[in-house]
C-alpha cells in the first residue's frame, strides 16, 4: 500500500537520491548529460533543499513498505491562492504504480485545506509521458515560458494548471 508523508529536514536526502536515480531516465532524451548534471547539482543539493524548506515548501515523499517511491515539492501561495508544484518524480521501478495520482491527489487536499483556488506546474515541451499525465488528472495547458537557469542553459516548457 502506497503511502505519502511530509518529508523532515533530515529525510531531504531521500528527495535527493530519488532525484538522482529519476533524472537521467526521465530526460535522457530531452537533455544532454551536462544539462541533467548541472540542473541535479544545483536543484538538488542538500542546502538548497533544505533552503526551500525553510522558505516553507513542502517536500512528501511516497513509500510502499518503507521504500521510497517519489516525492513531490510543493509552495503553497506562490502566487495568492496558487500552489506551484515545483518538484514531482517517480522512481522509473514505481511508474504505473499509482504513485503519481497518490502524490497529486495528496497535493489537492493540502491546498484545499489552506484555501487554494489551483495548482500550477512546468513540464518540458518534450517530456511528452509527463504532459499525457498531467492533462489524464486534469491539468490544463495554460502558457508557454523559457527559462534561463545559466551556463548556457534553459528550461523550456509548458505551464499547467489545474482548477480546485
């Protein structure tokens, strides 16, 4: 049975590793190895992590008999009423599992809870299993952005929102 729980401070480095062990599969072939490297090494460094914690994200890891699945990283209030999904990854070993629709479904009831009107999200243009995910839960495509994160490299996507 898949289970879902708020993630501490010291279990940011399940985050991490779930990260490290999704990244090269999820964008083997949207991104080059430096790209993925880079963007692991800045986003999920432990202090960075931990600086979004305290920044008040909200990190929930997904488990099934004490085995790290997924996680999430959520901000509620990103904007007034808005929570920004930030951060969702599946294990490749756990995808079509559920986990995802657990984690989505678990993001729903805490942003209904803090009164929040729709979640938001970026997915890359070419991460085509990922959007045909978000628009099955209900996402709707709502903008396109390009980001520039350095070294010479963006993030190209899509902004998705879902109504609550």
């Amino acid at each position: 049975m898949i289970q879902i729980k708020q993630a501490s401070k010291e279990e940011l480095i399940l985050v991490q590793s779930i990260a490290q062990r999704t990244w090269p599969d999820t964008f083997r072939e949207i991104l080059s190895p430096a790209q993925i490297d880079y963007m692991l090494n800045w986003f999920y460094d432990i202090q960075h992590l931990e600086k979004q914690l305290d920044e008040g994200h909200i990190f929930l890891l997904a488990f099934e008999d004490d085995v790290e699945l997924g996680f999430t990283g959520i901000q509620l209030n990103q904007l007034p009423g808005q929570t920004k999904i930030h951060k969702i990854y599946i294990l490749p070993t756990a995808q079509g599992k559920g986990v995802g629709k657990k984690l989505i479904q678990k993001i729903k009831e805490v942003a209904l809870a803090k009164d929040q009107k729709s979640l938001l999200l970026n997915v890359n243009k070419y991460n085509e299993g990922a959007i045909a995910f978000y628009e099955y839960l209900g996402f709707k495509k709502i903008k396109e952005e390009v980001i520039d994160i350095g070294n010479g490299y963006v993030m190209d996507d899509y902004v998705f929102e879902m109504k609550l």
